[in-house]
C-alpha cells in the first residue's frame, strides 16, 4: 500500500461515502432476518439442547469422580480465553486510537453476551473443584490446618471468590457493551415501530447526542474498557490456576498464569477475524470489512503467536532442565505422556502452521490468509484446553507432594461430545441473539470516522487524510 507523507494513505477501503448511508446500510442489516440466519440459530438450537442433554447425563453420575468432568471444564476454558476475551480487541484497539478498529469495534463487544452462557457453565464446576483446605493453592488454609474440615481463607475460599470474579467479569462485560451501543440503540429508536420504540426509548434513558452526553459516554467507555481488561486477567489468572496448576502435586509454574492470559488474547483476535469474514461473507456487510482491518489484525496475530512460543519455551525448559522426577511427570502428564497428541496439535495449530502463514506479506495483507491463520489458532486453543484441563482433572490425589504417577488418558464419552458441541452451538446462538439486540456494527464510530477524513488526490492516485481532533 503507497503511504505519502503528512498521515495520507493510498485508499484500499469501500466504506459508504456518508453518515446516512452507513446508517441505512446497517439498519437494513439489522432490522431484517434472511432465511440464513434462521437456519443458523435453529441448526445451533438443536445442538444447544443436545448440550443439555449431555450435561443431564453428566450431572446424573455425581461430582465426586472429577475425571469425568475434564472435557466439561475444557469446554468452559475455551469459552472463557475466546468469546469472553474477545472484547479486550475492541478496548485495547479504542485505546490506541487507531481507525481501522472502527469496523470491528462492536463485533468483538458482542461476545460479551456469550459470558452469560459461560457463567451458567461455569456453576458445575463449583461443585467438582475440592476445598482449598490441605492442598496447595492460592488461598491461605490456615484454618484448615486447625480444622480439617476447614474451608481456604478468605472465608469460602475458592468457590466464592472465583464465582464473584467470574459473575463481576460478565457484568462489566455486558455493561460495557451497552454503554458501546448506546448511541446506535437510539438511531435504533428513531427507526422503530411504535412496540419497538416504546422499549428502547427506556433502554436508551433519553439519549439525544448532547455533548455532555458525549463527553460521559467517552468517559464511560474508557472506565468500563480498563476495567474489563484488568478483571479478566485477574480473573483469567486466579479460575485457571485453581482448576489447573493447584490440581497437579509438583506443578510449580510461575508462568502458566500469564501463558493462559497471552493464549487467550491471541485467540480474542483469532475469533474477531473470523467473526469478521462470516460477517462480511454472509451477514451483508462486505463493504465494512474491507482489507485493512484483516490486515492490521493479522500483524498482531502473529505477534501473539510468537509470543505463545517463546511463553511455552519459558515454561517448558525449567522443568526440562530441572529432570526431577516431578518435574518429568508433569511433563509426562501434560506433553509427552497419554496427551501427547493433544500437545503436537496444539503446537501445530497454536504456532507452527499460523506462524508459517503469517511470515508472508501477500499472506497477511489480504481477507481469507488472515482468516485460515485464524481458525488454525482456535483449533489450536481447543486442543490446548483439552490438554491441560482433562489432564488436571484427570489427577485423582491432589494433597500429594508430587505426582507419583501418571494417569492414563481420558477419553471422551458420548455425554462429553454432546457437551462439547451443546457449548459451541450455544456459543454461536447466543451471539446470533445478539446481532439482533444490537447493530453489529458501532454506527456512531464509523460516522465519526467519515466525519474525520477526507480523499484527495496525490500523483496518480487518491489517498486518505486523517484529522486528529484529540
């Protein structure tokens, strides 16, 4: 792409020209509901009621065997480091002010409707994590050490705390995304039936775009945005190690808190890409998503994807090199024992295959490079939950010094599949639900975008000159 001097870029966008037809375009959009879309959320229906089908017959055999519910605390994993995190796009990109987020601001945000659907996932698992009494964890059990039947302190430790974070975590979410949508609810409003309007006219609390309105909803967004980032690592962190790192003797590891976090932001840019090409191929907005965003998100991704490597390796060489026998059975638990294949797929997926794709130019700056590195990179996070979270669970003496020995390999019944796909359609409905609550394109921040540039024309071309009003 030719980049004059004096912030003028060669145009590669195929925005509308002004502010009225990127609302009418996307209203259109919004209001209506094709034949495809009814497929979609019928199709993911069916498989969310077989989920519940699947997780009946989890819960009939009892919390007691923790074996039996790896696949189920995986699945609850791979949500919470894809859909959940997947706002933290939409927040860091605000952040930096740049404006080639604008597009995608809005269908990174909407997956915060998805942490409803993890939260009630989550409730289970309260039920298998063991008490924090007699065991290493984060949680002091001083009162456990007087008191076997004592729980971790603070009082209720972890299951309290952990369900507070995670609930704390999706409610920011959520609020942050209204707040997000606030201005488009009122177009919204001011395009609605009488029924409709009558219901967002109390949703949108008498929006009008006064600039005191403006200035607290800027304010808003960048409070509820720095909130949302730092919950969900702290919460990403504490849930992580409870249900991972605390459930196997002898794995001691510093990093794997920070790896998981890392993980997960590379696979929130991961499912916004892909989220981004469906979008553009199905849902009508081709001319939103055009070769930029793809392009500028990519440079990212594959700096993620190098850093998934050079954490892994951080992590990986100190039990290498440290060769006790705890150490080697945790590396045989986790990498090279009965989940090494889950381990090669996850390298292979995680790094290898996105890395080789992303090196190329011609790769990264186009729509469908992007998207494949994107979806090789869930697939990659699948395997990686899968490889940790069964293999914790699969740990039957958690109050050992060290694991002693390495159990073999859990295989997934048929409740657990069903689980498995229940979780993912649910995934997808739940969001699906969501482009119709909400635009799923931020209408005001593409308006205040074509408001701030303007096209002029340079040699032989026309470029793109940004004002910069802050």
């Amino acid at each position: 792409m030719h980049e004059p001097r004096d912030g003028r870029h060669a145009i590669t966008e195929t925005l509308p020209e002004t502010p009225q037809e990127v609302t009418e375009k996307v209203l259109h959009n919004h209001l209506a509901t094709g034949p495809l879309f009814r497929v979609a959320a019928v199709f993911c229906g069916v498989l969310l009621l077989l989920g519940v089908v699947g997780f009946i017959l989890r819960v009939a055999g009892g919390f007691d065997d923790r074996t039996k519910w790896g696949y189920y605390g995986a699945i609850f994993f791979y949500i919470l480091t894809t859909a959940q995190a997947a706002p933290i796009v939409s927040v860091a990109m605000r952040m930096a002010k740049n404006h080639w987020r604008r597009p995608l601001a809005r269908a990174a945000e909407l997956y915060a409707i998805v942490g409803v659907l993890n939260l009630l996932i989550f409730i289970p698992l309260l039920f298998v994590l063991p008490s924090a009494a007699g065991r290493r964890s984060l949680w002091l059990d001083g009162a456990a050490r007087m008191n076997a039947g004592g729980s971790g302190w603070p009082p209720l430790a972890p299951h309290l705390w952990i369900a507070l974070m995670l609930a704390g975590l999706v409610f920011l979410g959520l609020a942050l995304l209204y707040t997000a949508a606030l201005p488009d609810l009122a177009t919204v409003r001011d395009h609605s039936t009488s029924k409709r309007h009558s219901m967002l006219r109390r949703l949108t609390l008498g929006w009008r775009g006064t600039p005191f309105q403006w200035r607290a909803h800027r304010a808003a967004l960048g409070v509820l945005g720095g909130l949302y980032f730092m919950f969900y690592i702290s919460t990403h962190s504490f849930i992580a190690i409870d249900y991972g790192v605390a459930l196997v003797p002898g794995w001691k590891d510093s990093i794997f808190p920070a790896f998981q976090v890392l993980s997960s932001l590379q696979s929130a840019l991961a499912i916004t890409l892909v989220t981004m090409f469906f979008l553009r191929q199905t849902g009508g907005y081709k001319e939103f998503f055009y070769v930029d965003p793809f392009w500028a998100l990519s440079k990212i991704l594959l700096a993620t994807t190098i850093l998934w490597f050079y954490f892994w390796w951080a992590s990986f060489f100190t039990f290498w090199y440290g060769r006790t026998q705890a150490e080697q059975n945790v590396l045989q638990l986790l990498m090279f024992g009965p989940y090494r294949p889950l381990f090669i797929l996850a390298f292979l997926f995680s790094f290898l295959l996105p890395f080789l794709l992303l090196i190329w130019n011609a790769v990264r700056k186009s729509i469908l490079g992007p998207t494949v590195a994107a979806a090789l990179v869930l697939a990659g996070n699948f395997f990686d939950r899968l490889r940790v979270y069964v293999a914790s669970f699969s740990v039957e003496d958690i109050r050992a010094h060290q694991l002693e020995s390495v159990p073999a390999a859990h295989l997934p019944d048929g409740a657990d599949i069903l689980i498995i796909l229940g979780a993912l359609g649910g995934l997808v409905l739940f969001y699906l639900v969501g482009t119709r609550l909400v635009p799923v394109l931020s209408m005001w921040e593409l308006k205040e975008y074509l408001t701030l540039r303007r096209i002029r024309p340079f040699l032989k071309t026309h470029v793109r000159v940004m004002a910069k009003p802050e």
